[in-house]
C-alpha cells in the first residue's frame, strides 16, 4: 500500500504536470516576461506549492492541541511521521522539482525574500512533529496511567490474599507498552528493544519479550497500513455510536448518553 508521503508526492506532481501546461512552448504568451516570472514564481511556486506545504503543516498543528482530544492516537502517529518525512526530504525535494519545471525567465532577476520559504517550513516541519509526538505521548501514557489506577482502586487490598504471579492487569500494561513500542519503532524506523540493565526490568519484560521479536518485523509501510486501518475502525465505531445516541435520543430513550 502507498504511504501517506508518496501520496502527497504523487498527487503534486500530477498537479504540476496539469498546470504546466500554461508555460508550454505552443502558448503564445507563455515566454512573455511579464506573464511568466509572476506565474512561476508567485503563483505556482509560492501560491500553490509552499502555501500547500504551510497550509497543510498548520493544519495537522491543530491536531497536537491539548485540547483536541478526539484526534485518534494511531493518527497523530501517522501525522508525525509525514511531518518528519516533510522535513527531511520532502518539502526540499518538491520546491526544486517546481523550481525545475517551472523556471522563470533567465534575464528576470530572482527574487528575495519571499515567504514561506523551504527553510521557514521545514522548520516547522519540524516543530510540528515534536508536538504531535509530545501529545500522543500524553494521550498513551493517560491511558496507560489509567488502567493502573482503575487496578490498584478496584481491588480489595485489605481482604486480598498475598500475591504470588504478576497481576493479569499489570501484563496487560507491559502487552500495551510494548505495543507501542513496536509500532512507533517500525513506523520511524528504529533499532529493536534494548536490554534493560535492571533484574526486575528484565522480569517485567519476560512476558512481552516472548511474543514480540527482538528486531521489528513490519516495515513503516506495513505498520502505516494496520494504523490507518485502526483509525478507520476508530471512525465507524464512533459514527455507529453518534448514530445510536440519535436515535435514543428521538425515540425517548436517553440513558444518560452526550453527544459529543
């Protein structure tokens, strides 16, 4: 399956290709200086590529809110991963292809100073991936926090006998951690798990270790797949409960239930 990044690539490129054919060598006014400086530069190059790039990275910003709490994790997950793409390659990448294939008139002097620049925007590139990954941090490590604390409260410490195994709660906590480790791991391409140097690391980790290999089997293609996967579910899980609230809603049978 194509990744989010060679999508976006793809989908550029065919619009470049449509709109070039305003400065085809048959169209009469297409090598007039005054028509074709203003169109490569600020409307093609400027108008429709860089401002696309802000546009988009502005946009996904809005999602690494703290108080966007609706955004699915394995979609921040996928976002950052495109912004990180957006910085490294990218952004550089598509501004000299549009450069190339849309370049002004050589005796038009290069203009300076214009914005967003490739630099401005691989910058904040940058920052949004740092706050996509800082807000799923938040939003994992919440739930994860979460299911400890509904642990510890829901049991009966003082009538409980003394523990001899590890808690099904606590193996559920590990089975989760290291879900996510093999997810964010093979999505940003990272090494495998380290040993941990602690003797109760290593024994918290036993039961995970023995289902997930030591190096990451799934390409980021592959893990971007099963998360967009996810966020679809995700999607239909909550229109068939909106869905479901509605309609208790009109028929008397309010149970309680908002509306988000």
């Amino acid at each position: 399956m194509m990744t989010t990044k060679a999508s976006v690539i793809g989908k550029l490129k065919l619009v470049l290709v449509n709109v070039k054919e305003f400065v085809s060598s048959d169209i009469t006014f297409s090598s007039k200086s005054y028509f074709r400086g203003p169109f490569c530069v600020h409307d093609i190059r400027q108008g429709l590529v860089l401002r696309y790039f802000e546009y988009m990275l502005e946009k996904m910003s809005t999602y690494g809110e703290a108080s966007n709490s609706q955004c699915p994790p394995a979609l921040l997950l996928i976002l950052a991963r495109l912004c990180l793409d957006l910085e490294t390659k990218t952004i550089t990448y598509i501004a000299s292809l549009t450069e190339e294939m849309f370049a002004p008139d050589e005796s038009a002097v290069p203009p300076t100073g214009l914005q967003p620049s490739p630099a401005q925007l691989t910058t904040l590139a940058h920052d949004t991936t740092m706050k996509l990954l800082n807000h799923y941090v938040s939003v994992k490590g919440l739930a994860v926090s979460q299911m400890i604390h509904t642990s510890v409260k829901t049991r009966d410490w003082l009538g409980a006998v003394e523990p001899r195994n590890v808690r099904a709660a606590m193996k559920r906590v590990v089975e989760e951690i290291t879900e996510l480790d093999t997810q964010i791991g093979s999505l940003f391409e990272e090494g495998g798990i380290k040993g941990a140097n602690s003797e109760g690391s290593r024994r918290a980790l036993s039961h995970a270790s023995s289902k997930v290999p030591s190096k990451y089997k799934y390409t980021p293609s592959d893990t971007e797949t099963s998360l967009l996967n996810k966020v679809k579910f995700y999607s239909m899980v909550k229109k068939y409960s909106n869905d479901c609230t509605y309609w208790n809603l009109i028929n008397g049978e309010n149970d309680g239930l908002v509306i988000p």
